[in-house]
C-alpha cells in the first residue's frame, strides 16, 4: 500500500520528514510528467513525497496536470492512496477502467515500472485509491532496506473520507486493507495517516 503527500519542493519536505526520524530515499523523476519523488519505505507500504519540478512538461502531459491540479485545488498534504491486488487485471475489469503502463527513473538511470489502474479517478475523487502492480519486487519502493531512526514498522492507520462505505468496499472489492478506516463524510479523501513504532503512532501530514 502506499500514500501521496504533494509537497511544493523536495528538498524541505525531505527535511520535514527526516527531521521526525524516518529515513527518506532519492525516487526520481517522472519522464514526461514534469513530476518528481521521494520514498520513505516499510518493507509492505511506502509513502511518496511528490511535487511538480517542471511545470511547463507537468501542463503538457495527461499524467502531469492532475497532479498540478490537486495542488491548486487542494494544496499540498496528504493526497491519495493506492493498493496492490492479487490481480491487477481482475481490479480493472471491476472498476470498469484500462490497466496502464508507468515509470520512473532513479538518480542511478535504473527504471522503476509499473502498471496501474484508476490513477486519475484517485487525483481527482482521492476517496478512490487507485491499483498498482510492479513488474519487478527488487524494484518495488517499499522494499529497500532501510531501518527509520524512530523505530517507525510501518502505517499504523490511514483514514478516509468516502460518500458512502458500501461504494467504497465495493471500488476495493470487498476487501479493506488492514489499518485503512473508512469513514463517510462531506469531504472525501485521504484524512490522516498515522505510522506505527515502539513508542507509539506518529502521525503524518
């Protein structure tokens, strides 16, 4: 599983999130989206750090402008969710929408790809996570070997604001993942997201 905070420049917010005791990883950039991250992972979930690093190739492209109008719309913060299913092809005949190719190059020139599933349906109802299957686990995010000054094991709770719990249960096919607490409210979306650690829940964003 893995969350999106947009930020408005990575290098602060990788100040922000290290200054809490959590180990923060280089990404990369997003070709032709003018997009750019950073990784903070938990061996099973990753958070995402993400911004606009060019916003003439952001407005250019498809993958680029949602992005860039969460921000404007929304602000930076906590954005939107995503979750890995047993079969990506299966959640996309579900939810009625095509299985996507994507990529990212790390600072090395390694390619990091993916297919996805509702991306655009997530920016812009965040409520919705979108689906994700990586063609390679030695390049999956949340799989680097890393350890968190503050002992921090993973997402301890992820709240989300939905319209209604029965559409939502129905868009993830049932199954809620563990520590996601699904809430109906006015304004739907990614509400808070808490990690867990020894000393207690460390809340993000």
């Amino acid at each position: 599983m893995q969350t999106i905070v947009l930020v408005t420049d990575l290098r602060s917010a990788r100040r922000r999130v290290e200054a809490l005791g959590l180990s923060v990883l280089e990404g990369g950039r997003h070709p032709g989206r003018g997009t750019a991250n950073l990784i903070v992972p938990f061996g099973q979930q990753y958070l995402e750090l993400l911004a606009v690093v060019d916003e003439a190739e952001a407005r250019a492209s498809p993958q680029g402008r949602p992005v860039m109008a969460a921000l404007s719309t929304r602000g930076p913060g906590l954005a939107r969710w995503s979750v890995e299913p047993d079969d990506i092809v299966t959640a996309a005949t579900r939810v009625g929408l095509p299985t996507e190719r994507r990529h990212r190059v790390l600072p090395d020139g390694t390619t990091v790809a993916w297919r996805s599933v509702a991306v655009d349906a997530a920016w812009y109802e965040p409520w919705r996570c979108s689906f994700m299957a990586w063609d390679d686990p030695a390049t999956h995010p949340a799989h680097a070997d890393v350890s968190h000054r503050n002992g921090a094991t993973g997402f301890a709770r992820l709240g989300v604001v939905v319209p209604d719990v029965t559409e939502a249960r129905r868009w993830l096919g049932g199954h809620v993942p563990p520590g996601v607490v699904l809430e109906e409210g006015p304004e739907p979306g990614v509400r808070d997201l808490h990690l867990a650690s020894p000393a207690g829940e460390i809340p993000i964003a």
